[in-house]
C-alpha cells in the first residue's frame, strides 16, 4: 500500500504543478489578448477620426444617386459624378447598383 500512496501524492504534486503552469499561461494569454484588442480599437478610433476623401465621394455620390428620380438624369449623374477623371479621360466611377 506504501507504493499506491507515494504515487498518489507524486500524481496529486504533479497534477498541481500542471494546473498552476497552465493557469499562469491562460493568464499571460489574456493579458496579451487584452493588450492586442486595445491596441485595434485604438487603431479604429484614429481610422474613424480620420477624413477620408474617397469614402466620402462615393457616400454623396450614392445618396445623390438614389435621390434622383428621372432615369435619364441618374444617367448624366452618374457619368460625370467625378468631374476632374471625366476631363482628364480617366475612369468613370460608376457606383454599384444598390437594391434596397
């Protein structure tokens, strides 16, 4: 019997060992994930700040586009809807057709 409890507690040490290495590694996994969602919601909120000129072409060129009711006329809008490419013969920003 002397044999079964030495190898019992030997288990239970080990055991104990294990469970307090993985919880400290649960931890440390935490802790850097937490630093990691930190730094992308940051990294959104300087992104949100920011004013970008293309998204917001493409927002008033669709809401514009939505607006106008005469098909002829979204035709005229949506050929010319940026100007300095049309001039200069570059591409012809059409937006995507948006069923609502």
């Amino acid at each position: 019997m002397g044999n079964w409890n030495r190898l019992i507690r030997a288990a239970a040490v080990e055991t104990e060992t294990l469970r307090k290495t993985l919880r400290a590694r649960l931890q440390d996994v935490l802790e850097r994930l937490d630093a990691a969602t930190r730094d992308v919601e940051s990294a959104l909120a300087v992104m949100k700040a920011e004013h970008d000129p293309l998204a917001s072409h493409i927002f008033v060129s669709r809401r514009h586009y939505r607006n106008v009711n005469d098909g002829s006329s979204c035709e005229a809008v949506n050929d010319c809807s940026r100007p300095n490419e049309c001039n200069e013969g570059g591409p012809i920003y059409r937006p995507p057709q948006v069923l609502y």
